[in-house]
C-alpha cells in the first residue's frame, strides 16, 4: 500500500485490511512535503508488517507483480495517474500481475472530474456510498472511459456495527473538528476558534474540545499555514478551563462527543454514522470552497448562534442514507464491505489481467499528462527521468546522510519560508 499523507495512509491501510483480512500489508510512504511522522502514524493505529519511504520511481521499481496480489494506491490523483503510468509501463502486458486499487478518503466536493479521470486506469476505484458510485460512473461514461471500475464501498473506518451501551458520568461534550486548510484566512480561523471558546463560555458545565489533526510540524494532505495551536496562544483572555485543545484518534475522541461541529470535515461522516449529532457550520457561508456546500439536504447546516442557544441538529435519514453512513442496510452490517472483497478476491484469481489503461495518454491529454508524470520522475512513457532513476544497490552512508539533509531542507522551505514569503506578499 502506498500513501502520501496520514489521512491517506488511515484511508489505506483500513482499505487493505478490509480487502484482504488477514493478508500481510507492506506499507510504503510516497517521500514527499506531506510525509507522516511516526507520532501521526502510531495515531491512526494501523500497523503494516514494513513501512518505509520510497520516490514514485523507486515504488514504480520496486511494486514486483509477482510479489504482491493487491496494490492500493491511496494518494493524490496526480501520484495516482503517475504510479499508474509507471506501473503499466513496468509491467507491460504481462498477465501475472498485482491488481492495482485505489479511491477517495473522504469527501469529495472539489474538482471531481480532475481527481476521477487522474485515478482512472485502476482496476478497482472505490466510491464511498452510493451517490458517489453514480457520480463516478458518470463522469467516466461522459467522456467513453470504461466505468466498470467503479465499486460501491464505504469509508474503512465506519464501525461496522454501532452499539451503545450505557453512556460514562461525564460532561456534555463539545468537539470541534478543525481542518488544516478549510477555511484559509487567519480571520476566518481566528473566528473559529473564538467562537469555540465563546459556547465553552456560554455553558461552564460542558466540555468543548477542539480536535487538531497535527501538532506544530507536523503536516497532513494540506499545509496548514495558521494553526490553531498559534491562535489560541494569541486569544485574548486565551482558552476557559473547559475549552482545550486535543490530538488523538478520531474514533476515540467521539466515544466521548454529545455533539461534533465541523466546516466540512469527513468526521463528520463519521460522527453521522455513530448517530451522534453534527453541526455543519453556516457562519461563513456555504461555498464550495469550504466544501460544506456537500451537507445541502442533510439537515445538519447551522451556526454557532443557534448552537449557543442550545440547538441539536438532527440529520436527514434519506441523505446520511445516501452518503453510505447510514446504520441501514448493506451499511449497516459491513456488506457494502464483502461485495467489494469478493469482486477484488475475483479479479485476484483470474488467471490473467489485462494492461492498465488509464485514460490520460499521450493522445488525450497531450498538454497535460506529462506534467503530472514528471512531477514523479516520470517521462510521458511512464519511465524513470534521467536522474530519477535509483542506482543499483543500497545508497552510502554519506548517500542518505546528503539526501536526509536535502529532504530536510526542502520540507523546511515548503513548510515554513514559503508561507511567510506568501503572507508577506499580501500586506
């Protein structure tokens, strides 16, 4: 499995297991700005039989098809369309050969045709509920891509049972999930956070928490340039004694949530799918560039002024039916979950497969696809750049040594110089 972020190893490592229960799981981190640190892997609580980081050549090199049965891609669609090219050109038109599995960790409320055509070519593209498996298969069909690849699934870390048993002796509990880049203005988060602070304020008796993805240095899939962590030190009168700030497992943060409120976080889904009451922000508008424009008909937009005032939202069943959280049906009990296995346990016992075929080629997107390979050092044949390329055996010491410090300095300029670079160009 190969992933380039912590939500995506989470997305990954969940779908492999669910595909194959029991199978062993070689994890492979795509060396990049958004690498996870061992802090924010240990988090999700996935453990792999090896884990190391690799270039996309390196994967490219090393994904040997007779080595693995099943190869989960769980990146970002321009790193899925290169490993994808990659592969196809590595393996050929070999029959014995890995089949390739890929999808969405969340989601998906932004550039929707962009990221399905740069993951099609896989054998197998997971879509999280229903709504997404019709969208999926439109898009594919309206530009005369096969669309069998699509498959109905449900997000990995959905229970598959959910059960209550009788709740702890604890205060009502307030968790604000926030997101690394959703909104992106300091005001904007500045006025979350505040607004946070202010219900803490407004009910002394309940605990609100505001859940962070990423401690100081870190990063997820988006850089987070103004963290919560620096605006709280920064709030007037800083956070009351009921309001604090917390890392940790989403799943075990809501055992303990009365009440999750969100901008557009995939928690969200996950809270639904619990039955615990969620609260999809208004108080910046609805936008498609906060993505909270996704939860129209779920029943679940409000703003803090009524939440202050006591407001519980509850959630449309038809629509949490339709987004694939619902406690009903194939949802229910993890049967959206074997339908998959068994198509994916299917094409693993074919005696051949055919050649990847993505739709980006030379010929269709001849303007397009060779920047997205090269970003991977790959050329438009899906073959190691000059330079990209591994030399054969194990690097030095002072090899890795030169590289680290190299890794180290790029990390530093992407996540520290160029957001100041950028912030100052706006005064």
């Amino acid at each position: 499995m190969l992933a380039d972020s912590d939500t995506r190893w989470k997305w990954g490592a969940l779908t492999a297991h669910r595909l194959a229960p029991g199978a062993r799981l070689d994890g492979l981190l795509l060396r990049g700005r958004a690498t996870p640190t061992v802090r924010q892997l240990a988090e999700v609580g996935v453990r792999a039989e090896t884990l190391r980081e690799v270039t996309g050549t390196e994967f490219v090199r090393t994904a040997d098809r007779e080595r693995y049965d099943i190869v989960v891609l769980a990146c970002v669609g321009g790193a899925v369309q290169a490993m994808l090219h990659g592969l196809a050109r590595a393996w050929g038109a070999a029959p014995a050969r890995p089949v390739v599995v890929t999808g969405y960790v969340g989601v998906v409320y932004e550039k929707l045709t962009d990221g399905l055509l740069l993951r099609h070519g896989a054998d197998v593209v997971l879509a999280n509920s229903p709504q997404d498996a019709e969208r999926f298969r439109e898009v594919y069909e309206g530009v005369g891509a096969p669309a069998d690849s699509v498959t109905e699934w449900a997000l990995p870390f959905l229970s598959d049972e959910i059960t209550k048993g009788e709740p702890e002796p604890r205060p009502f509990t307030v968790v604000f999930a926030a997101q690394p880049s959703v909104p992106e203005s300091r005001a904007d988060r500045a006025y979350l956070l505040n607004r946070a602070a202010q219900h803490a304020r407004k009910h002394p008796l309940r605990d609100v928490l505001i859940k962070l993805r990423s401690k100081p240095g870190e990063h997820t899939t988006h850089i987070e340039e103004l963290p919560y962590q620096k605006l709280a030190a920064r709030l007037r009168g800083g956070l009351p004694p009921n309001c604090r700030l917390v890392y940790g497992h989403m799943g075990e943060v809501l055992d303990r949530t009365d009440l999750l409120v969100t901008v557009s976080s995939t928690a969200a889904l996950e809270s639904l799918h619990r039955g615990v009451p969620t609260a999809v922000l208004t108080d910046l508008g609805i936008r498609e560039a906060l993505g909270n424009h996704h939860f129209l008909g779920s029943g679940c937009l409000v703003s803090w002024d009524r939440l202050d005032a006591g407001h519980l939202p509850e959630a449309d069943a038809d629509w949490v039916a339709r987004q694939g959280v619902a406690a009903v049906g194939p949802y229910a009990h993890g049967t959206v979950h074997d339908a998959a296995r068994r198509r994916v346990a299917a094409l693993v016992a074919r005696p051949a497969l055919p050649p990847l075929a993505p739709y980006y080629t030379a010929a269709t997107a001849p303007g397009y696809l060779p920047a997205v390979l090269a970003r991977h050092g790959l050329d438009p044949q899906g073959r190691p750049l000059p330079g990209a390329a591994r030399p054969p055996g194990e690097p030095s010491a002072l090899r890795r040594a030169v590289r680290e410090a190299a890794r180290g300095a790029y990390r530093h300029g992407v996540q520290r110089v160029a957001p100041v670079i950028r912030r100052l160009g706006e005064l």
